[in-house]
C-alpha cells in the first residue's frame, strides 16, 4: 500500500469544505448587500421620479440632437479604444508577445461584458481567462493581466477625482452637503496614490505577494503609460454623456468630471451589475439643476451606446470566437458538437425561462393598451380576463423557480416550465390580448422543446438548494418588478378600496393584487422547499444472485471493510465486467458510497464516476465515507472536498510478538486470564450457528449496558443471519462465553480485522486486551500480515492556525468531549497496541452547507435514523 507523507495530508485536509466557509460567508453577504442597495436607489428614483411621465421622458429621448448621439458615441469608441490599450500594456508588463488584434479584441469583450455584469475582475476576468488561455498564457499570467487592468484604472480614476475634488466650484460643493475641508483632504490623498504608486515603481523591487501569488512592480515607463491610459479612458467615458447633457449643464466639463466618476465609483463599490439604479440615483442628488425626466432620459440613452451596445457586439464576438474555435469539431463530428452544445443548453435554457418569468410579472405591473381591452371585452367576460392577469403573476413566479431547475436538467423542471409557459401564451392573450408577450414566450417554449434530450435528471423540483445565486435573483427581480409597477401607477391615489376595484380599466388594482398573489406564491414556494424532505430514489432489490457475486468480489478484495457489504442494508452499482462494485446508500439528498470501490483497482475510476453521475440523474449529492488515503487524487478530480475523519490503527504481526518490554502488558493479561481458566477460540463460519443464541443473548446485555442501540453501513449490527457468515473470535470462562467478536478477513491483502466486538456484563476488566491479543496471534498463526483495530475518530487533526474550521472543530471535540463519545480514550487504548496509523477522509461536494449536511445525512443512516441519532 501506498504511504501518504505528513506534507501530502497537510495538503489535502486543508481542500476540506470548512476552508472555504468564511469566502461563502462573505458572498452571502455581499449578495445581501447589493440587493439592500438596488432596494435603497430604486425607492430613491421612485420617490424622486413620482410626479414624471413615461410620455415626457420619451419625447426628450426623440428630441436629442443628431450631433449630440454622434459625438456621444464618437466618445463611447474612444474610450473602449483606449482600454484595448490596458491588455496591450500589461502583456508588454508581464512579458508576453501577443499581436495587438488579439489583446484588443480580448480587452474589448472583456470591459464590455465587466461593465454591464459588474464585478469586472471576476466577469471580465473569466472571459480574459477564456480568450488568453487559448492563446497560450498561463493561470498565472492572466492572473496578472486582471490585476494589472484594474490597478491601472484605479490610478486613473483616483487622480482624476482627487483632482476634480480640489478644484470643483463651491456651488457643486455645496450640492455633495461635505465640508471643503474634508473634500480637499480627500483630494489629496487621492491624487496621492498614484504618485506613491510611481514612486514605488521607481525605486523598489521588492515584489507583492496576493495569497500564493508573487506581483512585481512595473518600471516607471510602464507605470505612467498606466495612468496616462485610465485618464484618458475615463475622461473619454465622462464625455459620451456629457455631450448628452451639455445643452442642460450650467457647469463646465472638469466639475462634472468629479461628478460622473462620483457616481461611477457608487455603482461599481455597490456590487449592483451596472450600477444600475446607484449611478443614476448620485446624478439626481449632485445635478439639481438639471430636469430631472431629461436627466433620466439622458442616462438612458448614455446607457445604451456606452453600455449595451458594447456588450452585444462582445458577445457577437464571443459567439463569433467559440464557432471559429469548435469549427473543426462541428465539421469533423456531429456528436462531439452535440457534446459541446450538450454543456452551455441547460444554462441558456435556464436563462431563457427565468427571463420569461420576468416578462409575465412586468406585464401584470404595467398598465394594459387600452384599445386591446376594449376589443377583448367583447368576447371574454370581465372575471376571465381578471383570473388570467392573477394566473399570469402565479405563472411567472414559477418560472423565476423551475429556472434553476432547468440549470440543473431536471426533468421534471422541464416538463413543469412547458406547462407553465403554454399556460403563460393562453392568459397573455385573455387578459389583454399582449400578443408580443405570447411570442416571446412561445419562442422560448419552442426553445425548450426542441432542447429536451438535454433534461434528463429525475430529482424532484422542489429538493433543489437554496444557493445564493437562485435566491439573489429572484429578490432582484421581484424588487425590480414592484418598482416598476409603483413607477407605473405612480399618478393613482391608493387606498383600501383599490384592492378590491374589479372593472375592465381598473389597471392600478389588478397590479396590486398580481404583486401581493406572486409575493405570497414565492413564499409558499419557499416554505414547501424547506418542508419537502422526500426524495425518489431508483429502485434497487438485492436478491441470493446478487448476494453471491458480491460474496465473490469481498472474497477477493484487499480491505477488511468491503465485508460490510455482507450487512444487507446497502446497495450495489457495478461495473462493466461484474467484477467490482460500490456498495452506497441513500440518507436525505446525500448518496453515501462506503468506502473506496471494491474489486480490482484498474476499474475504480470508471466505477467512481459511474457512481457520480448516477448521483447527478437524480439530483443527489455523492459522498465517499471513509476513503483511503490512495484514492484522493480521484475524488480531487471529481470536485469533491476532503475532510480528514480519523485515522485507522493497523498493526503489523510480523512484528507483534509477546517478548521484550514492548508488548509486556499483553502478555501479562494473557498469562493472568489463562491463570483465571479463560480461554480462546476461533469458531468457523458454519459453527457459529451452534451458538448463536449465546452470543444473542450477550449482545442484548451489553446493548443494555451501554445504552445504546445497534449500528449500521459503517458497522455491523447483530443479527443470527449476519454473525454466522463469519468466522467468530470467542472468550470462555468457565465454559460461559464472556465476549465475542466476529472476523473480517481479507486473505488477498494479508489483512484481518474485527467488526462486533461484545462482552457481557460479568466479563472480567482484561477481556479485551486478551481477546485481542490472541485474535493477534491467530492471525500472525494464519499468515496474515496486518491486523486493523478500526479507526480512531477525529485522531490526528492538523491544529495550525491556518487549519480548516473542521480540523479546528474537530480537535476540539477529540479533547473535550468525553461527554459525547471517548474519542481520546479510544486512541489511547489502540494506540498501546503501537499501531500505524493510516489516514481516512470523507469526500463530499463543496459549499458552506454541504459538510454538516453530509455530516448530519451519514450520521442518520450509521445510527439507523434521526429519532435513533439522538436517542442513542
């Protein structure tokens, strides 16, 4: 057997899901937060925008000048221009020979989509990440690239605002309600980074080490290119709506520079995509002078020419450079393009339907055309046409929901958002004839339809997590929705009565009542989720031909511990060849496999991905429990995370012998209990059924003794069936059997070990240490070379201070929890036996949740259930 070094098992544990706790933790609050900003701007902009008309905002739209969107968008390139000029700069930093198109074209998608997504390191970096990586440059590289990129605007954008801080006009001043005090400290200190930046560049070498990462300063040449560029790229970007507002402004360019980059940093600090809503909040607070429809109307054009129509001609590019890159695989092989189709589908699917949710709830928020109505009213009574705009909102929440599912190729999900959507085309049309509605959605039904091969997975619908993604989503649009219906009937009193208004133009109370029956639908929805606990699962009857290959296979097997397959409470995947298997079983959403597969090793990792994507059919959650040491680089490529369980006690008998000091105290029991005329004896499997009800009647006593109840998976529980398959180790005083314990053999691998070990209440205080010593020296009798004291639960946890919270956890538990399980104790007795001890890990999916569910899934299923769990 392959050893594992102490480095190597540092190494692992510190992959374990409690490392990645206190990031996940982060995130959910970082989510929390934006959505609590977006909430924030948005009731800013309703209550600033309540007394402003749809119609006014328009005409000032149609009325902008030609020249105007001319130079706006003259200014747009500009400064996308200047940004390809950011990529340029750091390739030439990091040392690397690109082409300009190449770094251009890459720069410009990657700005484009970390524009309009937010988080530009992360989004804008993964399509660097995409686009460089096909170009030959590492991790690390483009690493440095991003980091580069975003140091290089921050230089630029904390000169130009400290700048315009210090020399802005005391009227603008005023507006931002800061002292001149503060805001000219603030200046300096802004205009001061860049300058210490250079500085530094200047004249030190010494290198920046982010996390396990090592970034050197760039030389002074590099470092000015660097500021020069993000002034220029930022000045241009002020410009395109500047030019837009200009006939508007009573203030010069260099005063609502200041401004503009105000409101810029708001929206990127807030996390929001965009900064939708924040950037737009700060123009209305710092530009009063300007009307505030005009402004708005402004904004969105600014949006559209600096915003949205970069990201679609980026992702045109995009798609343009994932066609040019599988060409050859789509002429070459109609199933492999499949393949690669096969993985973006569920995605955009998802995408798709959530977007159609989003339609359904903005149309039962907005006001019907009033033409439609009247038409529509001569045919559909009233009550129809209300029950529809009711089921619209319903329909729409359930497809913000089976979004996720749909993600994740749920067939049910599938089937359910076929229905919804044919259900949503049907009451578009009766509740106000909103054709354009029904054709986007019957686009997308068409759509899912002719994906369907692609949604296969049979997990329920309502068992999905709860992730942070699926979660902020939903929030985000529901308060997206709610504020654009309130914008919508801004000019309508409200009142109690509004509720229950029922006529064919009463707009205002239809929206009330979609908005508080889609609110009370997420809720139900959410509730059934935490409530729903069932599961399907496939159906899986082990009969006596199943049984005996199985037999076969642990015959033949090299861990003691495949003879738990023999318990009866498991069931089997198998290979290919018949020849190895994994025995797993299913408690709650995990998919506990126990142990590493069994048979010979040259199939386990097919067999081991066998197991995960049958998991993933059903939408479960794989675990590996107690794994060795050997497999982890297979469970590593799998994506599960690695917790260190404990360690096993394995003693070699070529070594143990009853002369020396080593090994004195054993032999002083053996010769004390021989003395006392107790005596051994291995009886063979087929005798064990003679006494049998001896060994019954000593197990219910020592069951009672402990308070406890029988074990399960991990460990044998006794029954007359499963004792006498198995050779049995027992201790007789006086002609009474005293303690028993049966085998577990593994004749392939020269290993021995012991499953049920018992002793009745009257069994003198060395039975144990005399059991185990002559089971020992049978075993060393019978040629096997290893003897397994089973293993010591959270023994030998690393207690760094950078050690996982599980590790930390854990060792205290070992230490101080004796009123739960002798966890030290244990490892003190086996380990006077001098033992080596071999690690044992749990392999589990990652996230904040995912190890106390496994944890909390795997205890159920060893205890036999969650009333036994805490019972016993």
């Amino acid at each position: 057997m392959a050893k594992q070094s102490k480095t190597d098992e540092i190494k692992v544990t510190t992959t374990t899901a409690g490392s990645h706790s206190h990031s996940r933790i982060q995130k959910w609050v970082g989510a929390v937060i934006s959505v609590v900003i977006l909430a924030v701007a948005l009731w800013f902009l309703h209550h600033e925008l309540s007394d402003l008309k749809a119609e006014s905002i328009l005409e000032h739209i149609k009325s902008l000048p030609f020249s105007a969107l001319a130079a706006a968008m003259v200014c747009a390139a500009g400064s996308y221009a200047i940004l390809t000029g950011y990529d340029a700069l750091a390739l030439r930093y990091i040392g690397h020979k690109l082409a300009y198109r190449q770094a251009a074209q890459t720069a410009f998608m990657a700005f484009a989509v970390g524009h309009n997504v937010g988080v530009a390191a992360l989004s804008g970096g993964s399509v660097r990440y995409r686009m460089y990586s096909l170009l030959g440059l590492s991790g690390l590289e483009i690493a440095k690239v991003i980091v580069f990129a975003s140091v290089t605007f921050a230089l630029g954008a904390a000169l130009l605002l400290g700048l315009a801080l210090l020399l802005m006009p005391a009227a603008e001043t005023a507006v931002l309600n800061l002292s001149p005090v503060l805001l000219n400290t603030t200046g300096f200190l802004l205009m001061a980074v860049p300058l210490v930046y250079l500085l530094i560049a200047a004249f030190s070498r010494t290198p920046v080490t982010i996390r396990k990462w090592m970034f050197s300063f760039p030389s002074p040449a590099i470092g000015l290119a660097q500021v020069g560029l993000s002034v220029c790229d930022l000045a241009f970007a002020a410009a395109t709506l500047y030019v837009l507002l200009a006939p508007e402004l009573q203030i010069g360019f260099f005063p609502f520079l200041g401004i503009y980059l105000i409101a810029l940093a708001a929206g990127l600090l807030s996390s929001v995509p965009g900064g939708l809503g924040v950037f737009e909040a700060v123009l209305l607070v710092a530009l009063p002078g300007v009307d505030r429809g005009n402004l708005l109307g402004t904004v969105i054009v600014y949006r559209l020419i600096y915003y949205v129509a970069p990201l679609c001609l980026a992702l045109l590019l995009l798609a343009m450079n994932e066609i040019r890159q599988h060409r050859q695989l789509l002429l070459d092989s109609t199933l492999k393009a499949g393949g690669w189709l096969s993985a973006i589908v569920p995605g955009v699917v998802s995408v798709a339907v959530f977007l159609a949710g989003v339609v359904l709830l903005i149309s039962g928020a907005t006001p019907a055309v009033s033409s439609r109505l009247n038409f529509i009213a001569q045919g559909v009574p009233l009550p129809v046409m209300e029950l529809s705009h009711l089921a619209g909102s319903v329909l729409g929440v359930g497809l913000l929901v089976l979004a996720r599912g749909l993600s994740r190729r749920l067939r049910g999900a599938y089937l359910a958002a076929l229905l919804v959507l044919g259900a949503g085309i049907v009451v578009s049309l009766l509740k106000g004839l909103d054709f354009e509605e029904a054709i986007i959605l019957s686009l997308i039904l068409g759509f899912l339809w002719v994906s369907r091969d692609e949604f296969y997975r049979r997990g329920s619908v309502v068992t999905q997590a709860l992730t942070i993604g699926w979660m902020g989503s939903i929030a985000l649009a529901l308060c997206f929705v709610v504020w654009v219906g309130l914008v919508s009937f801004r000019h309508v009193d409200y009142s109690n009565e509004l509720w229950w208004q029922f006529a064919l133009h009463a707009d205002a109370s239809r929206m009330l009542r979609a908005s508080l029956l889609a609110g009370l639908t997420l809720m139900s929805l959410v509730l059934w989720k935490l409530l729903h606990l069932t599961r399907s699962l496939p159906s899986s009857d082990t009969d006596s031909s199943e049984i005996e290959r199985v037999r076969k296979v642990v015959s033949q097997a090299t861990d003691p511990s495949a003879n738990a397959a023999l318990l009866g409470d498991k069931k089997f995947l198998w290979s290919a060849s018949m020849q190895s298997f994994i025995m797993y079983q299913v408690s709650g959403s995990s998919w506990v496999a126990m142990g590493d597969p069994v048979g010979p090793e040259s199939e386990w990792e097919d067999l081991a991905w066998s197991f995960v994507e049958m998991v993933d059919r059903y939408d479960g959650h794989p675990v590996f429990y107690q794994v060795s040491g050997r497999t982890l680089s297979l469970y590593v490529d799998m994506g599960l995370s690695l917790v260190k369980l404990g360690e096993d006690a394995r003693v070699s008998l070529e070594s143990f012998s009853l002369e020396g000091s080593k090994f004195a105290e054993f032999r002083q029991a053996l010769n004390k209990a021989r003395k006392q005329g107790a005596s051994f004896e291995v009886v063979p499997g087929p005798g064990v059924s003679a006494i049998a009800a001896d060994l019954h009647a000593l197990s219910d006593s020592w069951l009672e003794a402990k308070s406890t109840g029988e074990k399960g998976f991990s460990l044998g529980s006794f029954s007359e069936s499963y004792i006498c398959q198995f050779d049995c180790a027992v201790v007789r005083v006086q002609g009474s059997i005293v303690a028993f314990a049966n085998l577990w053999a593994a004749p392939a691998g020269g290993e021995l070990s012991v499953d049920l070990m018992r002793y009745g209440h009257d069994a003198p205080n060395y039975v144990m240490d005399y059991l185990f010593t002559e089971l020992m020296l049978w075993g060393k009798s019978q040629d096997y070379q290893w003897f397994d004291l089973g293993m010591a639960p959270l023994s030998g946890l690393e207690q760094h201070p950078q050690a996982p919270l599980w590790n930390k956890f854990g060792h205290l538990l070992f230490n101080h929890g004796e009123n739960f399980y002798n966890f030290e104790g244990l490892r003190n007795y086996k380990k006077k036996f001098h033992p080596q001890w071999q690690p044992r890990y749990l392999a589990c999916p990652e996230g904040l949740l995912s190890l106390p569910r496994t944890l909390l899934d795997t205890s159920r299923l060893i205890s036999g259930g969650m009333k036994q769990l805490l019972t016993k």
